[in-house]
DNA sequence: GCCAACGTTGGC
DNA sequence: GCCAACGTTGGC
C-alpha cells in the first residue's frame, strides 16, 4: 500500500483548492480567468472570470457579453475552442472586426493586446511542418496532428485518489459515450493511464502563445489529448502515437456493419448490456427529498427515522415552519442520525410548502428581488426569490415581503413592495396584542414549537400574525379592488394587494384599494374576487351578515344541485360579493397531505336529535365543500374531505389561536368541533344558538368566525416542579371548557386549578 | 448547461 | 445586528 508522504499530501491539498480557485485563462484573452467547481455531488460547474471581473457561470452568459466573438466553438468545460483553426482565426484577426468591442475593450475575448498570435509567438513549440502554416488544418484536409506539447516532460508518477474517474476512463480505452461509440482518437492508455492519475504533477501546458494553461483541469487534458493537441512526455517516443482505429469495434477490432471509415463504436458483443448497478442509490421520497437506499431497503422504520430527523434538522433552522409539519415526530436523535444529519446540513431545503398562495403565483417582476434577475434586467447579485414567493410557511423572515420596505433606488411607481412597517398607531389592533394572538401554550408531550421562543422569536411571531391577518379591528369596513396581475393572474393580484393593504407605506398611494368604514374580516388566501370586468375585487363587508345566525330568511343552503347563482357563486347576502377563486376540482393531494395532520377523532359528538335519521350522501359534502371553496372562509381555514365521508375544516395557521381546532360536518351535515383530539362538549356556549346542522355556507362561516374569537385553554402550569428553564408544560382541568373567549388564557376550571389559585 | 435561489459572510 | 453580495447547490 502505498503512503503518501507529507509533501505530496500538500500538494494534493493544493491542488484540490486549486480547482476552486481562479486560475489565469489566456485561451480566452488576458486577464480572463477559469475555475472549476466541485460540487458536493461531484458535478463540475465551469467559471470565467473576465479581466473586469465579471463571472460568466454558463456558456449562454459568456456568448451574450461577447457578441463580437465567435465562440460557438468554444468548448466551454474544457475552456479551448474545439477547432483550432477557428480559435486562431477569432484571435489572429482582430483586425476584422470580429474582436473588436469599442465600449468594452477590456472584456473583449481574445483582444489583440491580451492574446498574441499563435504564429508568432515566441517559443512556439509546434514543431510539424504544418505549424508553420495554418493552412491545412483551416481546411480541415489534414488529419489532427499533435501540435501542441507539455513544455516540461511529464514523469511517471505514482497514482493519486484525486481525479479517479477521469483517469479511469482514460486507463481503461476510451471509453464509449451513450451510443457505444468512442472518440475516434485516444491517446495511448500507457501515458493516461499513469499521467492522468497524477495530480501531483501539474505540468504545465504551453500554449503556442506562450502562455501556459493551467491544466488542474482533467477535463483539459482529456479535450487537449482527445485533439491532438498536446503530447504526453513520451511523445517523441513510437509507443505513443495516438491510436487510430479505420472503422468497426474498438475493442475487439471487428468490423460492424454500417460503421464507416473512421467511425468507431463497439461491436453488440463488446458494448455494455445495461448500465453498472449503482452501488449508491438515492431515491426521492418527495419534494426536494432523497433517502439513501433503494426501496427494499428503506423499511419503515428508517423512514420514520428519516423523517424525524429531516424535521430535526429544519427544526435549527430559524424559519417560520409549516404548521403541520412541526408536529411530526420528536426531536431526538440516535447515534445513527449524526452523519445523516451531517450530510443534511449540506444540502439545501427548499423553503416553500408549495400550497401557500405565495409559492403558487409568479414572480411579480416588481419587488427588489425580480428587479435583481437577469430575466427582469437586474445583475443577479440578490440572487433571491421574489418577495411575493417567498412561502408564508417556510421563508426566511428576512425575505418576507413586509421585511423589505421601499429603499433607495425602488421605483416609486408600481408596486413597491409592502414597505416598512407602519407606525404603530395604524398597526395597533383594538385590543391588546397579547390578548389577541396568543402563543400556543405547550402541553405535555408537545414538543415542536416553543424551541428558540427568545424574546426575538415572539416578535417575530407577532409579526406574523399581522402579516397573516389581513384586517384588524379598526372599526372600519374595507373595499378592496384589486387589479388584476399584469399576466392576468387574479389570485397573484389578489394575494399581493392583500399584503399590501396593510403594509404598504402608501395607504393611499395606490389606487388599488381604498378602505371604508366596514367591520374588519380577516381575509383568507383564497378570498380573493374577480369582477365581471376580470378585475380582481373584494368587498370586505359581510362580517355581520356572515356572522348573523338569526338573519332573516333562511341561511344559504348548499341546495340539491348545488347551483351557484347566475354569476356563479354562492349567494351569500346582499352585502356579500364572492367571486370565484379556485373552481377547480378537489384536489386529492390537498386531501392526503392534510389528513396525514387530521385529528384523530374517536368519538362522535353531534348536535343532531338523534342518530337515527341521518340523511344525505357525499355528494352533499362534496357540494357543501366546493361552495365553502368558492366562498371565503376567515383566514387560513380550509375545507378537506376525509374518510367517513366527513367534511373537514382545519385551521391551517399554527399561528392560529385555533390551530388545533377542527370543525366536522359529517353525513346529514351533522357536525362536531374538537379541540387537540377533544370534542368539544354541547355544554360549550359555543353550541348556544347555532342550528343542529350545518347545511349552508353562512352556518359554517359564522361557526368559524366565532371560533376565531375564542382561543384554546391554556390549561394551567402542572404541579410537578420544573427545573429553571425548562419549559412550563400546561395540563388541563378535568372538566375543562378547551375553548375560551380570546380575552382570557384559561377557562374557569382551569383557573381554578392553578397553583395560586 | 443553465437557471433559480439557498445560505453564508464580510462590510457597515 | 443587518444586509448586500455572492459562493454554492438543487433541479431541470
């Protein structure tokens, strides 16, 4: 076995950071620089820099800034052109015109001051009767020719594990590309096989410029030796001329019918039957998710593990998690879990739970993010998402829409992004803030979201929720009108005029919307209104009418044929406008990612008379749902069907006071409300007054608004001792109420049993 | 090969 | 501590 000693271990290192680190490129001009990139994956990424330090990350990019160059033969990885004669013609003759780039000489590929001709150049090491002239090979008659040389004799070298893969390719035979065929011309697999697994010999490949290319590159050997184009040390030697086939197989040296002269492939018995079985097999699991492991060997429990840790690890991260998604599995992690977390760590998550309103619409080409794009004309220095797509669920907080205020340089005109926040007077609500959003309490066994609660988080938390809640209750009615999007996208305009409304330091700059004096409602993603004119359009002014149980006339009922009205929604009440949104199917998937959360609920409560005279089919659920769909339901609520059939709405904001509340209709529009798994009892004053059935869009919506003004129990701190610091694990009464008016933390029962009570 | 954008870092 | 800048990486 061979031991590296200590200096070629330093030099390995060196040569490692070297291919992330710049090196001249004098094929492409003075001053122009290359760097490979390794990624973790072992992908290679190519860089250019240009003398003005402009990077090129693509060939598309380099093309575009050198216009005046003729760089369709440039092979961008290996950084050579592929035809030298075309290489020479580009830089020989700037004369031509073809180089020449008056407004930005110094970025100009191959600029006559910072490449000299090859011809001419000093120590011009091509030495065949050809170089002299460039004749032949601009025809094209000449077959390629070594024209190029390592300026210093290459030395049998002792293989490196660096570059493995390349240097194997080239020890084996040329190897054949995705059709079986190989490189019409290969050097001899003596010189790759030991040269090309010696990265500790870096010798330099002299250009006929002169100049020397860096050659860390393997890829710039493997083109260099694959034209021609260098020489390995043992050129003048007959055991190196490059191997030539005429036609047929290149391993068994057979012909096959309907190769030609010069074409190579291998024959059917020489061609590999199917693809190596990969030792290493990653299978995605979901969205931006990959186990390791093939299917038979990922058993259950490893997913389960998997997916603990995979939440373990978000959990570090300071984001604004998913309601959902926190509450799986716990936080702790076994032995096992440690390089699998290492190796998490470096790779990315990607931050949207693809559902929200914000990962669904498009750029909006307006905020400081889109401006930034090459697509919208920016330098692509932000490098970030648009702030409207930023995931409400998921997003870092700094790149939340309402955490980027109008700056210096944002146009005045158009959207300018929600803005700073607003003075605190305007962002005031009627009540006290604490009173109103509380943070949910934590109970025995709930381990997933009082992580990290420094003072720092809670306000961040309560920015959320004035993020999330569109309105406040300032007393006032809104009318919204919103436009719709420049693509035509109403729920894009819908969405962003709802951000905006309530943080945009221009309240009134915008025409967009104007505010009225109406009862505030909080309005959901999905509460958006499209006009007859296809403007988007919402009037915010049904919270009394929603909210009156006892209107006169009976509440809207989903009706047999579950018809909308002409216009083609539901008739909700005079003062209600209700525009269509989301017509489009249930969507199972929304089913099954919900119902992984549901609730669990073992009993049934219902406020029927009796049981015996259930009636009605899920067509009428699924009636009911789609009208609670087109309608606009208070924030966040959703509606799902699940198993049963049982139509589910689920407060989708863990943010939510009623995060953990669910409502229930079931066959018959029997319904039940359950609190973290708990029925609610019929003794609840929530009850009072409310029909036995849900059978209508209103009865519904009114049910939700009133169970946004209640709040969960916080139960009361346990009798166990907890050491400082830990945190306070709530338990509840035995007769507790589970819901309370949002003004108090707990209910009677509760209080009753607190330690100082 | 290219784009999108995540996540880190250095300057302020 | 914030954030502009950008290295870096995942996905297509």
């Amino acid at each position: 076995m061979y031991c590296f000693n200590s200096e070629e271990m330093d030099m390995s290192r060196n040569i490692s950071r070297r291919r992330h680190a710049w090196l001249d490129w004098p094929v492409l001009g003075a001053g122009w620089k290359r760097k490979e990139v390794i990624r973790w994956s072992g992908v290679h990424d190519v860089h250019y820099m240009s003398p003005r330090g402009h990077v090129f990350r693509s060939k598309l990019k380099l093309v575009k800034s050198n216009k005046h160059t003729d760089l369709r033969k440039f092979h961008y990885a290996s950084g050579l052109f592929l035809d030298e004669s075309d290489a020479m013609k580009d830089i020989e003759c700037p004369d031509g015109g073809a180089l020449v780039d008056p407004s930005d000489p110094s970025e100009r590929i191959g600029s006559v001051t910072s490449m000299p001709s090859w011809n001419s150049a000093p120590g011009d090491f091509c030495e065949t009767p050809h170089s002299s002239t460039q004749t032949p090979q601009r025809r094209g008659s000449s077959p390629p020719r070594p024209s190029q040389t390592f300026r210093n004799p290459l030395h049998p070298t002792k293989a490196s594990p660096l570059g493995l893969s390349p240097a194997r390719q080239s020890a084996d035979g040329p190897l054949p590309n995705l059709l079986g065929r190989v490189p019409p011309q290969t050097p001899s697999p003596t010189f790759t096989s030991i040269q090309l697994l010696a990265p500790t010999r870096r010798p330099d490949i002299t250009m006929r410029n002169g100049s020397s290319l860096p050659n860390g590159s393997v890829a710039v050997k493997n083109l260099l030796l694959h034209q021609g184009r260098i020489e390995c040390s043992m050129a003048r030697s007959t055991d190196c001329q490059p191997r030539r086939h005429v036609g047929g197989c290149a391993k068994c040296g057979s012909d096959i019918p309907g190769i030609e002269a010069g074409e190579e492939t291998l024959c059917p018995s020489c061609r590999p039957d199917k693809k190596p079985k990969q030792r290493i097999v990653f299978r995605k699991v979901g969205q931006g998710r990959w186990v390791l492991g093939r299917t038979s060997e990922v058993d259950g429990m490893t997913q389960q593990r998997r997916k603990r840790k995979y939440w373990t690890m978000q959990k570090k991260r300071p984001s604004l998690q998913d309601a959902h998604d926190s509450d799986t599995g716990d936080c702790f992690k076994d032995e096992d879990d440690i390089d699998d977390d290492e190796q998490s760590r470096n790779r990315r998550h990607r931050r949207a739970c693809l559902r929200c309103a914000a990962c669904l619409r498009k750029d909006c080409g307006k905020c400081d993010f889109c401006m930034d794009k090459p697509k919208f004309g920016g330098s692509n220095k932000k490098r970030q998402k648009c702030r409207m797509r930023q995931c409400q669920n998921q997003a870092m907080w700094h790149l939340l829409p309402h955490q980027k205020g109008r700056r210096k340089g944002m146009p005045s005109t158009g959207w300018v992004g929600p803005g700073r926040r607003r003075k605190a007077s305007r962002l005031k609500p009627s009540r006290p803030r604490s009173k109103r959003k509380r943070r949910r309490p934590i109970w025995e066994g709930d381990f997933t979201d009082e992580e990290g609660g420094d003072d720092g988080d809670k306000v961040k938390e309560e920015d959320l929720n004035v993020k999330k809640s569109y309105g406040y209750n300032h007393g006032k009615t809104r009318n919204y009108s919103l436009k719709k999007d420049e693509d035509g996208d109403d729920l894009e305009g819908a969405f962003e005029a709802a951000l905006t409304s309530d943080f945009s330091d221009q309240d009134n700059g915008d025409d967009t919307f104007v505010f009225e004096n109406v009862e505030p409602y909080e309005l959901s993603i999905q509460g958006c209104f499209t006009a007859p004119n296809g403007d988007v359009e919402m009037v915010a002014s049904f919270q009394s009418s929603l909210n009156s149980r006892d209107q006169t006339g009976e509440p809207l009922a989903v009706d047999g044929t579950g018809e909308l009205s002409s216009n083609g929604i539901p008739q909700l009440s005079d003062d209600v406008v209700v525009v269509r949104v989301d017509v489009g199917a249930p969507a199972e998937d929304d089913v099954t990612e919900v119902d992984e959360v549901t609730p669990v609920i073992t009993q049934i409560f219902s406020l029927a008379e009796g049981t015996q005279d259930i009636q009605g089919s899920e067509a009428d659920l699924l009636q009911l749902l789609e009208s609670l769909r087109r309608t606009v339901l208070p924030v966040h609520w959703v509606g799902v069907m699940s198993r049963g059939p049982m139509l589910q709405l689920l407060q989708c904001s863990k943010r939510s006071t009623m995060a953990d509340t669910t409502l229930q209709i079931e066959l018959g529009f029997l319904y039940q409300i359950s609190v973290q798994n708990q029925p609610l009892l019929l003794t609840h004053p929530l009850y009072e007054g409310r029909p036995s059935r849900l059978s209508s869009v209103s009865q519904v919506v009114a049910l939700l608004l009133d169970l946004e003004r209640l709040a969960v129990c916080q139960g009361h701190p346990g009798l166990a001792p907890r050491p400082d610091r830990e945190p306070v694990l709530c338990v509840r009464a035995a007769a507790c109420q589970l819901l309370v008016p949002a003004s108090q933390e707990r209910c009677d029962k509760c209080r009753d049993s607190l330690p100082d009570a």
